[in-house]
C-alpha cells in the first residue's frame, strides 16, 4: 500500500478558532500624506513570503527601542475576487523559531510604516524600501462589511488599488517598482496627470 499524497484537491483546511477576519482597503499614494515626514516614527518591517505558499514570516522592529516582533502568518482572501476580506492566522515567534523557519526559500519585502489619522480613522502607511523603493501604500481597517464597503477613497489617496491582485504582499514580493509603473500604465489605473506623479 503506497503513502497517501497531498493534494489541493484531498486536504481539507478546517474552519480555525484562531483565524479571524481581517477587512482592509488599500490605497496607491503619491508619497507620504501632508503632515508625515520620512523623520516620523515608524516600524521597520521585513516580510518573507515563502515561496509557493500562503505563509510568510513578518519582523517587525522599532528603531527606538531595538525590540522585535516576528510573526509566522498564513493571510488568504476565501473569495479571489474580493481581496478586501481577508482569513489571518498568526503565531508569534521567539529569536530560535524565527531563526529556524529562515531556512524556507522566500522572496522579501522590505518597507517602513508609519501611522496616520485622516478623519477620525487610523491608516498604516507603507514606504517599501529595497527593490520596491518609490512605491508608497495606505491600509485602513473596518470592524463591519457596512463600513468597509461605504468607505470613500482618501483625499490623499491616488487610486483605490484594494482589489488588484498586484498590490497585494504575495504578488509585489515578486516584482520591482518598474514593475509596478509598467503595470499602472498598462491597466489605465490612473489618469495621466496622476501616473506622472507616481
């Protein structure tokens, strides 16, 4: 009797009591919004998306206090066309378990996030640094499907980019700013005047 293989089609994912619902909208920014400098606090974050999977290993450290955290994260959207839901599963890792799982092929994001309070919510904003240098992102957070849904694009915000697959972490561990710009000019996400301003 031969091993049984895995495949997508024979393994079942349970419904987890760990995971929970994360709704986010994303946003494409010119650079960072009115009122934040590059000199502003911030966390540096280091994602490593391991390679042909859902799963990346996220550090995350504070330039004031040199402290770390590093999550192990599976992130997925249960319905592909609608990337503003999201099941998240975190599982928090000491220095010997962070080092340990460094071992899996993985392509890396680098970026700092700074916070952000634009009419009464709170927005993280990401500068990517690395090959990705140039490209500026806001995320924003909803407890309920209404607000989420009824949410107006930002002022600050160039374009709505929440369910264009390029933007998310999976797929710009992938690629390089030039990549970005050559896919904004071949989608028409932008006007012109606004894609000379990216």
């Amino acid at each position: 009797m031969g091993v049984a293989k895995l495949t997508d089609q024979n393994t079942f994912v349970p419904e987890s009591k760990y995971a929970r619902l994360e709704r986010q909208r994303r946003y494409l920014l010119h650079d960072l919004p009115e009122g934040l400098s590059r000199a502003d606090h911030h966390l540096q974050i280091t994602d490593n998306y391991i390679t042909g999977t859902r799963l990346r290993i996220r550090k995350v450290r504070d330039p004031k206090t040199n402290k770390w955290i590093v999550k192990f994260t599976q992130k997925f959207a249960p319905d592909p066309r609608d990337l503003s839901r999201t099941i998240i599963t975190n599982i928090y890792l000491n220095a010997i378990e962070a080092e340990t799982l460094s071992i899996f092929e993985a392509n890396e994001i680098r970026k700092n996030r700074y916070r952000f309070e634009f009419e009464g919510r709170q927005f993280a904003i990401d500068m990517f640094i690395g090959d990705l240098f140039g490209l500026v992102l806001a995320e924003v957070s909803f407890e309920t499907d209404e607000e989420l849904d009824n949410f107006p694009t930002p002022a600050f915000a160039l374009a709505d980019v929440t369910n264009n697959e390029i933007f998310t972490g999976g797929r710009l561990s992938e690629l390089t700013f030039a990549d970005i710009k050559n896919e904004i000019a071949k989608s028409e996400l932008l006007d012109a005047k606004s894609a000379g301003n990216t």
